[in-house]
C-alpha cells in the first residue's frame, strides 16, 4: 500500500486562489521530503526540500513567496500555490524516503493543479 | 549539475518481447539510482533501487543494471506484458544529497 499520501489529487479554481497541497508519510518520520513538478511529458523538476522544523531550500528559479512551504511535523509537509495563475497549471508530486537515504524515494499519487 | 538522459524516449513493442531502457547520467559521484513507473496522471511506483556499491537489481521480471565508471544504468523487461504499458523513469541520487535528478522518461507501450 501507498506510504506517502498525498491531498488533494486534483484541483480547479479560479485564478488568484492560494491552494494547499498536503503529503503525508504514513508509516515513517521524515525529516525531509521534497517536492516536485511536472509539466506535460517532460520529467519531474526538483522544486524545494522541505525540512522539518526549519525553512525549505528552494532550487534557483523557483519563487519562495508563491509556493509557500511547511514541514511541522515529521509526517506531514504541506505546499501551499499562493494567487495562483494560470501558467502554475501543473502536476505536483512529493517524496519522502526513511532516514539514511539508503531506502528508496517513495512518491505520493501527485496533485493536478488547474487554474482557470 | 547531474544530467540525466534516457533513450528512447518511447518504445512500442509486441507483447511477449523483452526490451531494455537506457539511462545515462553525466556525474559518477552517486548515492544510488531508482527506477520508477508512471502511468498518465500518475504519481510515481518505485520499481528498483541499486546503492553505487551494487552492480544490479532484481525483482520479478524486472533487472536493473549498474555501470557507475561509464555513468550508465539499464532496466531490462522480460516478457512483456500490455500492463507494462507506462513512462518508465530513472533517476539519480548524487553524493551528500537527499534530492533526485530524474531523466525524461521512456514512454512504453506493449501491443497486445
């Protein structure tokens, strides 16, 4: 069964919506998870790791302002769209993997984001 | 930066062939390397993960290959089947990172 959980998989809203996207680990702690995204057939773009009790490390290019990152627990990380327009349209994915890195990566189902 | 690249981007064979996906990756210096499937919409289901100090992998009819020296990995697929029918991607874990850099993805279709 999944053991990363991600909510919600699929979002329409209106242009200028803040939308939170939730991944959860379930059956592990995670210090740190990561998020992703993925434009039509392309490959999965690293957006930010997400580190427990601290402040996210974004990859350059990517906005911390507008995709506002919280890791308050060592199960749940949250990404949070903020105004988001059109040209976010996307699919966000997260993955978390047990401590020492030596276990594989486990991805949640993905978020579809569409904004009108 | 570690770039990751497979080939071929798409794949269609009949069913019952075995096939082999290419990913090659720019920097040696790794921790490990997962492959992963998608199917459309997706999130992503871990297939195989080889630690560098492994040469390959095996689970089921699947069997990951490892050649760190040469910056290459290959995911062989015995006897395959329409349900093996997705984007098959790989991905590199560098050295004192945690984060992935992922390739483009081969997009396979199996006729039946």
């Amino acid at each position: 069964g999944a053991v990363v959980s991600q909510h919600p998989s699929w979002v329409i809203c209106k242009s200028g919506t803040s939308v939170k996207i939730e991944c959860r680990s379930l059956d592990f702690q995670a210090t740190t998870m990561f998020w992703y995204r993925q434009f039509p057939k392309q490959s999965l773009m690293l957006m930010a790791t997400s580190n427990e009790g601290s402040k996210a490390t974004y990859e350059q290019g990517v906005e911390k302002d507008k995709f506002l990152i919280n890791h308050a627990s060592l199960t749940l990380s949250t990404l949070t769209v903020t105004s988001a327009h059109p040209e976010d349209s996307s699919f966000y994915i997260c993955s978390a993997s047990n401590q020492g890195g030596s276990q594989p990566q486990h991805f949640g189902d993905g978020t579809r984001l569409s904004i009108l | 930066k570690q770039e990751v690249t497979q080939i071929p981007a798409a794949l269609s064979v009949p069913e019952g062939e075995n096939l082999v996906l290419n990913c090659s990756f720019t920097d040696s210096a790794i921790y490990n390397l997962q492959w992963f499937r998608q199917d459309p919409g997706k999130g992503l289901t871990s297939l195989l993960l080889i630690q560098s100090s492994q040469r390959e992998q095996t689970s089921g009819r699947l069997n990951a290959s490892l050649d760190k020296s040469s910056g290459r990995s290959t995911l062989y697929i015995a006897a395959s089947q329409p349900g093996d029918s997705a984007t098959y991607l790989c991905a590199v874990r560098p050295r004192r990172t945690n984060q992935f850099y992922f390739g483009t993805g081969t997009s396979l279709t199996v006729i039946p």
